[in-house]
C-alpha cells in the first residue's frame, strides 16, 4: 500500500498531532499529513504544523451560516488534497453527518478514557478525569476509535489501561493518560496506513 494522505483537525495544542509527526519522521507510520486543519485561530497545533512544513489552516465557524456550511468548507480543503484518512486530535466540534458519509471508516478520534465509559456528549479534556476520579474507578485509560454519527460510539480499534492512583489528582492523571494517548494514536494510525484495520459490525478486526 502507497503512502497514505492524511489531514489532522485539531482545537489546541497538538500534542497528539505531534506525536503522529514524529512517528511518521521515525518511518513508524506510511503516510504524509497533507493538512493541519483548527477551528481556533490561536491553537498552537497550527505552529506544530509549521515548524513540521505542513500546510496550516484556521477555519472560522463564524464566517458560516451553519455548522453544515462549516463542515462543507473542511471537506472541500480535505478533498483538494486528497486526504484518504481523518485523525481527530483533539478536535472539539462535532462533524456533520455529510462529513461522516463522507470518510466513513476513514475517520479517526481518540478519547481519553475507556469507552463506554466517561464519554459522550460533554465529556472532553480535563473534565473526562474529574469524572474518573469521582467515581472512584481503579483503571482508566485511552479509546482510538472509528467516528460513525454518534458521540465516541464508533467501532472501537485500540485500547489502553492506565492506572487511577489514590493520591491521583486531575492533572497527574492527565499527564499519565496523555502519555498513552502519544502512544495509542499513533499506532492506530499505523494500522490503518497498513491496511490492517476490518469494521465487522461493531468490532475492528486487526489484521
């Protein structure tokens, strides 16, 4: 399988998107990230891109009526380049169904817990922890799964495990889980440039 062409919607700081620049320079990964598109003018993941010399794109939600017109924009950037494969890394806006048909099985999100659990509409960034450690669970961890219509409710590719300490606070757990996430997002990704990801249903099938 050739190179694969993959765009990065991100929100913030890109540290996700980092790792997937690194693990493609250290020939982990097969593929090129064509474009870095944000929804937010001041997301340091643009600067990420740039250093990288990748393309770098800001698109205003406010310059469009709807968020289908919004949605509309990013698929047009996205087809000029060709993009066979779309990787959520910390992306806050919800896609529109037209941009899931799109890319269906061609999109990529990952979420900082173990879903089912702690997720869905709401549940992004620090608060995803705050939860964790109110319930009081012994394990959380990192979700890279397939986006389908819903919120975090598509076929599920990679899992994995973090421990919850019981001195654990909010940003000591996020700093371990970010560490899995650098870890799981870019194997994922590596899998799907492989060719080596099946949906059946909903499970992911690893090749």
């Amino acid at each position: 399988m050739s190179s694969v062409n993959i765009g990065v919607l991100i929100s913030g700081g890109g540290t996700n998107l980092q790792s997937i620049i690194d693990s493609i320079n250290d020939g982990y990964i097969d593929g090129e990230i064509k474009i870095v598109i944000s929804n937010r003018e001041d997301a340091y993941g643009l600067i990420r891109a740039e250093r990288a010399g990748i393309e770098a794109l800001y698109v205003d939600r406010y310059k469009y009526n709807t968020e289908k017109e919004y949605n509309e924009r990013i698929i047009q950037e996205l087809k000029k380049r060709d993009i066979e494969l779309v990787v959520l890394a910390g992306y806050l806006k919800v896609l529109s169904k037209e941009f899931v048909d799109e890319y269906e099985g061609r999109i990529i999100n990952i979420h900082p817990s173990l879903i089912p659990s702690f997720c869905g509409e709401g549940c992004y960034g620090e608060k995803v922890h705050s939860m964790v450690l109110d319930y009081g669970v012994k394990v959380t961890g990192v979700t890279v799964h397939f986006v389908d219509e819903g919120t975090d409710t598509g076929p599920i590719i990679l899992q994995k495990t973090v421990d919850v300490k019981d001195n654990d606070t909010v940003d000591s757990l996020k700093e371990r889980v970010l560490k899995v996430e650098h870890e799981a997002l870019p194997e994922a990704v590596r899998l799907f440039c492989q060719d080596r990801l099946t949906i059946k249903g909903r499970k992911v099938i690893i090749d």
